[in-house]
C-alpha cells in the first residue's frame, strides 16, 4: 500500500454537508459512517452526527471529515487546502464551486512566480489554495 498524507477536517454539525459539497466539487465516491451507526456515543442527539467520512475522487483526492461529539470542544487552528496542477479548466471549475457562498482572500490570477494561484475560504470555513503551474511548469512555492 501507498503511502499518503489525507486531510482529515473537524465540524460542528456540518460534516456531512460539508462533505457532500465537496462530493459536488470534486467528484467521487462519498462515504458516511455516523456515530449511532457504531453506537459510538451514548448521547441520542448524536445518532446522526458523522463520525468518519472520506471522499475519494476519481483523481485521487482523498478527504476526510467528521463532527465534533458534543463533549469536546470544536478544533481550530490555522490551516489551508492546496490543490495544484495543470488543468487550468478542471482547476478553475475547482475554483468556481469553493468561492460559491464563501469568499475571495486572494483572486485567482497570474502570480508573480508564473503560476496562476489564489486563496478563498468556502461557505463552511475550510481555506483553500489553488494553484495553475505556469507555461514553465513552476510549483506553489
């Protein structure tokens, strides 16, 4: 087996929308496993929250999420999402779908280091990082 880092995202109650939303960005096969279905919590108001969930595209993305028990306190921290390559159609699309509903921090435009590159947050407050390589095939720095 392959080896590979897969992010793996926190929510308050918002797991399985997030996921199916990301389900609509990126394609792929979605699956939802909640905390009743393990009978993982003795907490009946959590039946239906997600306890592991995973988003596997047709191009190898891999993204994981699950809600928060209600006992802990929600993670934070600061992090961002990078996709990068260089399908400036499929990465633009990718684009369109994440910034409906969320907000621009950096539009998604020519950079100074030849790639085209800009940063967002969607509408469930996960930041992204997109970057198109350049004529002469350069990488995120």
């Amino acid at each position: 087996m392959t080896t590979r880092l897969n992010p793996y995202l926190s929510f308050r109650d918002t797991a399985r929308d997030a996921m199916t939303f990301y389900q609509s960005v990126f394609g792929g096969d979605l699956t939802v496993s909640t905390f009743g279905d393990f009978q993982a919590s003795e907490d009946p108001a959590e039946a239906d929250k997600v306890m592991h969930s995973m988003l596997t595209s047709s191009n190898e993305f891999v993204l994981m999420a699950s809600d928060t028990p209600n006992s802990m306190d929600a993670p934070s921290g600061g992090y961002s999402l990078s996709v990068s390559g260089e399908d400036e159609q499929e990465l633009r699309a990718y684009w369109d779908k994440l910034v409906e509903g969320g907000s621009v921090t950096m539009p998604l435009e020519q950079a100074p280091w030849g790639d085209t590159f800009g940063m967002c947050t969607d509408k469930f407050g996960v930041n992204w990082m997109l970057n198109v390589a350049g004529q002469g095939g350069a990488t995120q720095p």
